[in-house]
C-alpha cells in the first residue's frame, strides 16, 4: 500500500474513533461488563485497526469490526492475566461463551448501549461530580486534563473521582441498564440534571475572571440532542430547548470588554435566530405533550423573551402566567424570587418588591446575590437609594464572579449621593 | 500525552524472596511490557540498580560534593520506571494499575511536562 493510501487509512481510523468510539465503548461495557476492562478493549481494538486496516482494507461495518476485536481483545487478555491469577480463566471462558455473537445485534440495542451508558454514568448512587466526570469522559470522550480544566480543578481530583465512581458501580453492582418505565422519570430527572449542570457551569461559571465556559455548554447540548435522539421525553426536549435559547444569547451577554449585560439590555440583533427557532420549536413539542414539567416551562419562558422584538414589547403577562405554574410545578425560593421580577415587569416596582421582601422575610435565599441585586434594582427605580446601596453591597459580598462583581460596583457607583 | 510511571518498593525484600517467586515477579513485569508494547502505551522502560549503587551529586558554593547514597533515605525506593502514552491520567492510572509494581510496592503516574502547550 502507497504511504499516501496509509495516510488516508490512518485518518479514516482517527474519524472512526471521533465518530464511533463511544458506541464502541457502550457495547463493550454491555458484553464486558466492566468499565475498566471495556476500556482497555476499546484501546486495543483501535490499536488493531491501526494494525491492521492498512493491510486487509477497512472493514464493511467498522463500528461491528471494533466491537468483536475489543471483545476478542478482552477475553485474551483475561486468558493471559489467568496464568497468574486461575480465577479469571473461568471469567474469560463465560465471556467467551455468553457473549458470542456480539455483531448480530441490531442498529437499535447499539443505540440502546448509548442510552445505557449515560444512565449509569448519572447514577443516583453515585456522588454528583462524580456523575458529571464520569459522563463527561465516558459519554462525551473528554479526557481527564480536559474535565479538569473546564472545572478549574486538578486532573488527579477529576481521576480520583472517577476511579472512585468507577469502583462503586463495579462493587455495588450498579446495573448496567436503562432503568424501566416505573423508575425512568425519577432517573431521567438526575441525567437531565447533570446536563443541565454542565451546561450552567458553561453558561455562568460559578467562578473565576471570564463569565462563560463555552466548551462546556456545547458538551451539554451535544448530550441535550443526544439523549432526545434516544429518548424523546417532554422534559428532555424542554432542557434542550432551554439550553438553545440560553445559548442564542451568549454574544449578546457580555460587552466587547467583557462586561455582563442584562437581558432587558441586550442588543437582540445579536440573538442568534437559528437556535431562538430550534429551541422554540423543541419547547412547542414538549408542551403539546400534556406532560412537561420545570425544564419545559422555563424554556416557555425563554421562548417568550426570544420572541420579544424589543424588552419593551415582552409579554410580562404571558411570562408571569408561565411562572405561575412553574411555582406548582417546582416550588422554589429562586422560582418566586423570578416571578417577583416578572410582576415587577408588569404591575411595577412596589410589587415586586413587596415579594421579594416577603421571601427575604422567611429568611430564604439570604446568601443568594441575585436577590439582593434584584431587590437593589427595584429599590432604585422607586428612588429608595439607601435601600438601594445596602442591597448591592450585600449582593456584592455575595459573588465571586468578576463580571458580575464589576456590574453591581458599576451599579452602586451610578446611585445619586 | 506521556506519564512517567515510578515504581516503588522496599528493596530490602528482593534478595530475600525464594528463587521461584522472584522468576513469577519478573515473568509478570515481562508480560506486562509486552502487552503495553502491542497496545501501544510503551515508550521506554528501566529496572534500576537497587540505592547502595547510588551516589548523589551536588555544587554548592561552586564546590562539588558526591554522598554516598540516594537523595533521600525512604521506606521503599525508586527501582525502575515505564514511560508511557496514555489518552489522559485516568487510561494512565489504568495502565500503571496493571503494572505488577501496583502489588508490591507503589506506583506513582507523573504526567510529562509539554512544552510545546502554554
């Protein structure tokens, strides 16, 4: 074979790996029954083709070609381990036997292998970064160093964790399994939230001197189009439609100098329409479905915002509306704390405050910044400046985000003496 | 991305193993560095002369001084090495944990400095 008709194998290998690697690893896993193990087998395989596809041609099937080298790969190196350790040789032999004809199986139970895969990653046993790591690196193919850095943390913390993650679902027998339909919403809700995790620390890093992660975010809508690919359930599509219509707004969220802008603010030109008309259409299908619930709503409400041409024609009416039955739906201080803003929007200032002094009251969201910026706004709009500059400096004792601090000090700084 | 993987062990113990237990630790380290060989971790390897072979070197105040010994007197010492391609520190620690040092002493995965990324 001429070097350029290697070269051209070798790419081919690297594309089926950027493309399929995954799956591979999610049928492997299955047949396997060890992350550990199905991992090694997924090296190996490719190591195979490298080998091998320049020689004999790149296979017909090569998803099906890597999945029975894995496995071929796997009982080997289970007969080679046995010499020194007898037990595995009886491993290596099920193995063998009950996991014979692993291509025969059909394109659905490979995607099913998928479905598998993220579920065990979000494992409610399992601690919640240890989830996103793992999902991270095992669904997403992000390396350690990579999860590491979009986390602000170091790789040996990210490795433990997995290794730890790793080590619970092999010694508590952690199924590998999508979970049936009785126990599918309540699991469903821990994989939405973990999507919904990655996305958030993407969209508004919780820490650090740039506002947005936009790796992260992409890696969270990847997973959003790929569980609804999967599993088209109303609250998955509502969280990838949340998700879009967060993300159309990205440009529009920070200045050229890196400044947060608030959404009445923005320079909706900027809004990217393309995701505003996915988004809106995935939120459509969801609510026809009669059985949405939080993720659906709020992407109602984001949808409502998108289709304002300009922050003075929003339909604070409509978004209040929405609110309403997100507080039945999911009762929360931050749900009324946005419903306060809404009725603010639509009945004034004195309302709104009103609202947010009674959740205060209760003594809820004490150490939340966003209630005392809010709470701040309103006060300045009704002239209230003492009250004003309290609150901001509260909200600016508050956060650790240095756009956002720049915002609230440029806030204060704007109050009348 | 290579890490380098420190195999540590109590020396001491070496010389005091029967002849056939000592033939089944290096027949393990042998078929371990064959099969990281094929799946293509393996990038260099050494055993090391155990530490009373050792002598360390320093200039201080332009003056050179040798001791003999290693740099530090500890319960188990560095007694070989693998260098290895790992995707990330997890496929390392995977790699490193088939190592037969992980059973009798303790491996430590360093990852390689690259100088080339900021």
């Amino acid at each position: 074979m001429s070097e350029e008709a290697a070269r051209r194998v070798r790419e081919m290998v690297d594309a089926v790996y950027r493309s399929d690697s995954r799956r591979v690893l999610a049928t492997l896993i299955r047949l396997l029954g060890d992350f550990d193990l199905a991992e090694e087998a997924l090296h190996d395989a490719f190591t195979a083709a490298v080998e091998r596809w320049p020689r004999d041609g790149v296979p017909a099937n090569p998803r099906a070609w890597l999945v029975s080298a894995g496995r071929f790969k796997a009982i080997d190196a289970m007969r080679r381990r046995a010499r020194f350790d007898a037990s595995l040789e009886e491993i290596a032999r099920r193995f063998d036997t009950e996991t014979s004809d692993p291509t025969g199986r059909d394109e659905e139970s490979v995607e099913d292998d998928r479905l598998r895969l993220i579920f065990t990653c979000c494992h409610p046993a399992l601690p919640p970064d240890a989830q996103i790591a793992l999902t991270l690196r095992e669904v997403c193919g992000l390396t350690t160093e990579e999860i590491a850095r979009a986390f602000l943390t170091g790789p040996p913390t990210v490795a433990q964790r997995i290794v730890r993650a790793k080590a619970k679902i092999r010694d508590a027998r952690i199924p590998y399994e999508v979970p049936v339909r009785g126990d599918l919403p309540g699991r469903l809700d821990t994989v939405l939230h973990v999507i919904y995790l990655v996305f958030n620390e993407g969209y508004s890093a919780s820490a650090g001197s740039s506002l947005t992660r936009p790796d992260l975010s992409g890696e969270a809508i990847r997973l959003g189009r790929l569980l609804i690919d999967l599993l088209a359930e109303p609250e998955a599509l509502g969280l990838l439609s949340l998700m879009l219509l967060h993300e159309s707004r990205r440009t529009a969220r920070t200045s050229p100098a890196g400044e947060l802008v608030l959404l009445g603010d923005q320079d909706r030109s900027l809004w990217n329409r393309e995701l505003i008309a996915e988004g809106s259409a995935l939120v459509q299908r969801a609510l026809s479905s009669r059985r949405f619930g939080p993720y659906t709503l709020q992407a109602a409400i984001a949808a409502v915002h998108a289709e304002a041409p300009a922050a003075g024609a929003t339909d604070w009416a409509q978004i209040v509306g929405l609110y309403d039955v997100l507080a039945r739906a999911d009762p929360s201080p931050v749900v009324e704390l946005n419903r306060a803003a809404a009725v603010a929007m639509r009945d004034g200032p004195l309302a709104g405050l009103t609202l947010i002094d009674g959740i205060l009251a209760r003594g809820d969201l004490a150490d939340y910044y966003l209630a005392h910026s809010a709470r701040a706004d309103l006060c300045r709009r009704l002239g209230r400046t003492t009250d004003a500059r309290a609150s901001y400096e509260r909200a600016l004792r508050l956060t650790q985000q240095d756009p956002e601090r720049r915002f609230l000090e440029r806030r204060l700084g704007e109050l009348p003496d | 991305m290579k890490y380098l993987c420190l195999i540590y062990s109590d020396e001491t113990q070496w010389p005091k193993l029967p002849k056939a237990d000592a033939d089944k630790w290096m027949g393990e380290y042998m078929e371990f560095t064959d099969h990281i060989k094929k799946s293509g971790h393996y990038v260099g390897s050494n055993r090391l002369q155990p530490t009373q072979a050792a002598t360390t070197v320093r200039i201080r105040n332009g003056k050179l001084s040798t001791t003999d010994g290693p740099f530090a007197e500890t319960k188990e010492q560095l007694g070989g090495y693998y260098l290895i391609e790992a995707r990330d520190l997890n496929e390392a620690i995977q790699v490193a944990s088939r190592n037969p040092g992980a059973r009798h002493g303790s491996v430590e995965v360093r990852p390689v400095m690259d100088v080339t990324r900021p």
